[in-house]
C-alpha cells in the first residue's frame, strides 16, 4: 500500500506539471489567462499605487537590488511585527507565551520567514499571538513565496532571451506571483482544510480535563490561514510546535497529500515552464525526470530503513516499521513520504520527528537538502538549482569532447564557467564552515542536550543544511535557541536564499546579453536520454565529492555501529 500511494503521489505530481507549467508560463510572460477579466484590474490598481511601471525592464543588477531591497524590507517589518507583538490585541493570553521573544530569536524569525527558510526555534503557540502569526507569519508566507516565483521567472527568461539587456521588472513579477498564482489557489485550498476541521479562528485557548483529573491546554487560533500558503509557498513553518503532526493542522490522511501536491505541484511544473518559455520543451521534460529519478532513490533509501523493525527492538517479536517519533494515523508510509517531499522542496513541513528515524532514514533527508533543491526545489529556486547543476554538466561533457560547453545556444565560457563555480560551491563552504565551527566550540555544542556522538553530529549537520537550503526541518535533539545558533543559523540562511539567487540572476543577465548559437554536429543536446543521465551522475558526484567526509562522520557511521 505504501508504494501505491507513493506512484500515485507521483504520477498526480507529472500529470499536473503539465497544464500548471504552461499556467505558470502565461504568468511569466504577461500573456492571457483565465483570471484575467478578475485581476487585471487589481493588477492595474496595484501598479498605479505603488508607482511600477510595468512597461520598464531591469537589468539583472537593478533586478538582483529590488530583491534584496525587498527582501530586507519584509525582514525588518516582521522584526518589529515580533518585537512589539505583546501590545498586539488578541489571544493568547499571556500565561501561555512562555517562551521569551528575545531580540536574537526576533531577528532569527524574521530572516527565516522572509526567505521561506521558516526555522522555528520556538513552538509556535506558546511564542506568538494570533495577530503576529497573521500579519507576520502568513504575509510572509505570501511575500517570500511570490519573491521566490519571480526570481524563477527572470532566471529563465536569461536563458530565453538573446542579445536581452534585461531580464523582467520584478514588481510586475512579484504581484503577478501573488496575484494569479498564490491567492487564488491558497483560497481555495484554505477552504478543504476548513472543510476537513483545521480551525480558524480567534478563540481562547480550551482548558479540557482529562479522564486522569488533570488539566490540558489546547491551543486554537487562525490555523487555517497559515496552513495551505506555507506549503504553496515552498515555506513551512507551523503554527504550532508540532507542525504537520498536529491534529489541529494535519487532521486527515487527506489534508496530509494534499499538503505534499501543494508542495511539490509548482516547482515541478516549473521545468515545463523553462521549456516552454525557452522553446525547448523536451529540455524541460528531461530535468523534470532527473528530479523524479533523483526523488525515488530518496524514498526507496528511507522507506527501506524505516519499514524493517528497528535493531534496537531485534528478539523482542515486534512486527512494523519503526514507528517512533510517527504519527500512527499517517503511518511509515506517509511519514516518509512527507519526509522526502519536504526535505527536497525547501519545505520543512514535517508530519513526523526526524531525530527518532534510523540512520539511514536521515541521511535520506539529509542528502535531499545538501544536493540543494535540485529535485522540485523551493518555489523559484527549484528551476535555476536544477539548471546550474546541468550547466556544471554541460561543461564536464565539454571537457570530455573537447569542445566549448553550451546549452540551449547559450555558449558556458569562463565568464560563466565562474558564476557556476560559485553557485555550486557556495552551499558546501557554507554548511561545512558552520558545522565545524559548532562542533568545535562550547558553545556550538552545548546545543547538544539529548545526544552526543555521530547523532549529535548529524543533528548539527543537519540543522546548518536545512537553513542553507531554506528549508526549516530540524531534529529536536538540537536546542537551537540560544544567540550561537540563532546567528549562524541566520547566516546559512541569507546566504542560501540570497547568495545563490543573486549568482543564478547575474548568470541570466550574461546569459540574456548573448546571441543564441545555431545547433551544429557537434552541439551537446539537451533533451535526450544521455543529457539527463549525465545530469543526474552530475548531481551525485559533485553532492559525493562535497558532502561525503562529512555524512560518514554522522549518519554512515551511526549505521554501522547499530
């Protein structure tokens, strides 16, 4: 049962990639949709108001500083939206905020939401009120979304266009993202969730008492409206501490797949949008199926060590999966599905606890984030990691023929060759400087309250891999709230959302500025069989030669002490 659920999950994701990615690609190209006779007025009111001029293009440069601009903006407004959130109105009362809003943790949150990492060194309902969650949490989960989808169309239109100085106006693209693909369809699917009992509202939190003759808090509020958008968004975050194994927030089987197509549905459509919008569409076809190939070795790997018995239990007669830290209404099999569908999509919106798998279970995840969003990806990221992780293909193929590397007539010389470097590079120094910096201090490791060892190893490994990659998930057996982590953690983040997406933009400028070679004899193409293989062995290569040292220490050797 479980792998027929997983092919479902799959052949749901492809069969939709196709009419979502030339949805996506209308959006990307200003052409007519279906909502146009709703939204272009709003559109047309909105660009007025804020003064875009949709007519004025931008240079990748002047593109790469609205961003950041951006970006900083949104970090700072949900700052003091944190800061200030005790004179906010509204439940809950103070007695259940426990945990303490401090100035590190503030500015740890902010950067998390507004670069769609949603870290949460907090639980959610004994942190925040109801008003910060909305008009922070979720207006974020809008904004860095729709962020993320325009950086993903400019990208693309870099390696579209020829002899191009620009590459898009990202206002126009930013309220586009939002309005004809982020509200709609968060509406909509806001509505299934109320409709299968995700509460939404402003109630006090419930005291029950138990059949025991003690008391319980439970927690209530707007959970619905932040639900839906972070997995649309490619964000994560919960509303409560439990994220996705919460009955308030995942209450079905149902809410739990639909959850997962909302996460994975996007990015995947967005290869067939790169091959529309480039006029190669079985060059997007064939990342698309990298992506599903690279996203079975993950499932196979962590079903595999998840549904045998745990070793620990050996002799005792317990039949099943190892079904600690799962939810028993969702099971192994909809645990690790879950578990790989967030941990390659830059989604940390977990439904089970990760630190409770067996090794071989999280290095699964682990290395879905470190080979950086090549499969699905976060929204918008998802297209250009799959695409420089093609070009360092293209490039390895035009050594071995020994001819200059290109791709779709684009021609990859040095200047490029050192944008790809960079990019490619730049999640390894990162994760790897900052878990050596934690593993080697007393303050790194004091964060190691439950474990030591190689699991403590790996927890710390694994938290710097999820911030770099914007993805949010961590191990509990990591007490990452303390100013150590709470920096660093905020450093692996700006520079996953930020240092990469401004690489992948100034490539698409140089890109756009080029004419587009004719195809010769001698030209690598990009849509067959081969091309793909080459990208996925690519893929695995340079993830083996970066990472490898690094998981023998944690999770491999973990295993076979076990």
């Amino acid at each position: 049962m479980r792998w027929l659920e997983y092919i479902v999950f799959l052949l749901i994701v492809v069969g939709l990639a196709q009419p979502a990615g030339l949805y996506l690609a209308r959006v990307g190209q200003r052409r007519r949709t279906f909502l146009d006779p709703l939204l272009c007025p709003v559109e047309a009111v909105l660009h007025r108001l804020l003064g875009v001029r949709p007519e004025q293009e931008m240079t990748a440069g002047v593109y790469i500083i609205c961003f950041l601009l951006f970006g900083a903006g949104c970090a700072i407004a949900l700052f003091l939206v944190l800061i200030f959130q005790r004179w906010l109105p509204g439940g809950p009362v103070d007695a259940y905020l426990t945990t303490p809003m401090t100035k590190d943790l503030a500015a740890n949150t902010a950067v998390s939401f507004s670069t769609t990492t949603t870290w949460q060194a907090y639980g959610g309902e004994n942190t925040l009120r109801y008003l910060a969650q909305v008009i922070g949490l979720v207006a974020q989960n809008f904004l860095a979304g729709a962020a993320g989808l325009a950086v993903g169309f400019a990208f693309i239109r870099g390696i579209a266009r020829e002899r191009s100085a620009t590459i898009g106006n990202f206002w126009v693209d930013l309220i586009r993202s939002l309005l004809y693909v982020l509200v709609p369809l968060t509406l909509l699917g806001s509505l299934v969730l109320i409709w299968q009992g995700v509460p939404l509202n402003m109630a006090p939190y419930t005291l029950a008492h138990t059949l025991e003759g003690r008391t319980q808090t439970i927690a209530q509020g707007p959970v619905a409206a932040l639900e839906f958008i972070k997995n649309l968004g490619t964000n994560g975050g919960g509303f409560f501490n439990a994220n996705g194994a919460h009955p308030y927030a995942n209450p079905t089987p149902l809410t739990n797949f639909l959850g997962m197509l909302a996460i994975a549905v996007l990015p995947a459509s967005l290869m067939l949008t790169f091959g529309h919008i480039t006029y190669r569409p079985r060059a997007g076809w064939v990342l698309l199926l990298v992506m599903v190939a690279l996203f079975l070795v993950g499932l196979v790997v962590c079903d595999w060590a998840e549904s045998e018995s745990p070793p620990q239990l050996a002799g005792l007669h317990i039949l099943g999966g190892n079904m600690e830290g799962k939810e028993v209404r969702f099971g192994v099999g909809e645990s690790v599905l879950t578990a790989i569908v967030t941990s390659n999509t830059s989604t940390g919106s977990y439904n089970s606890m990760h630190d409770s798998y067996q090794p071989l279970g999280v290095l699964a995840p682990l290395v879905c984030m470190l080979l950086g969003e090549v499969v699905f990806g976060g929204l918008g990221a998802g297209v250009y990691s799959i695409v420089m992780a093609a070009l360092v293909g293209v490039f390895l193929g035009g050594l071995m023929v020994g001819r200059t590397p290109e791709y779709l007539g684009k021609r990859i010389g040095p200047g490029e060759t050192r944008w790809i470097a960079l990019y490619s590079l730049l999640t390894p120094m990162v994760v790897l400087a900052l878990t050596a910096v934690a593993v080697g201090t007393s303050a790194g490791r004091s964060g190691l309250v439950t474990n030591s060892g190689p699991h403590g190893f790996t927890e710390i490994l694994f938290a710097y891999a999820s911030s770099m990659t914007n993805n949010g998930q961590a191990m509990a057996g990591l007490n990452a709230n303390g100013v150590f982590y709470n920096l660093t953690t905020t450093i692996a983040m700006l520079a996953g959302r930020y240092g990469l997406a401004v690489l992948a933009l100034a490539l698409a400028g140089r890109l756009a500025a080029q004419r587009r070679l004719p195809i010769t004899a001698g030209t690598l193409p990009s849509d067959t069989p081969t091309f793909g293989a080459l990208v996925f062995g690519t893929i695995l290569l340079v993830g083996a030669l970066c990472f490898f040292p690094a998981l023998a220490l944690g999770p491999i050797v973990e295993f076979f002490q076990h």
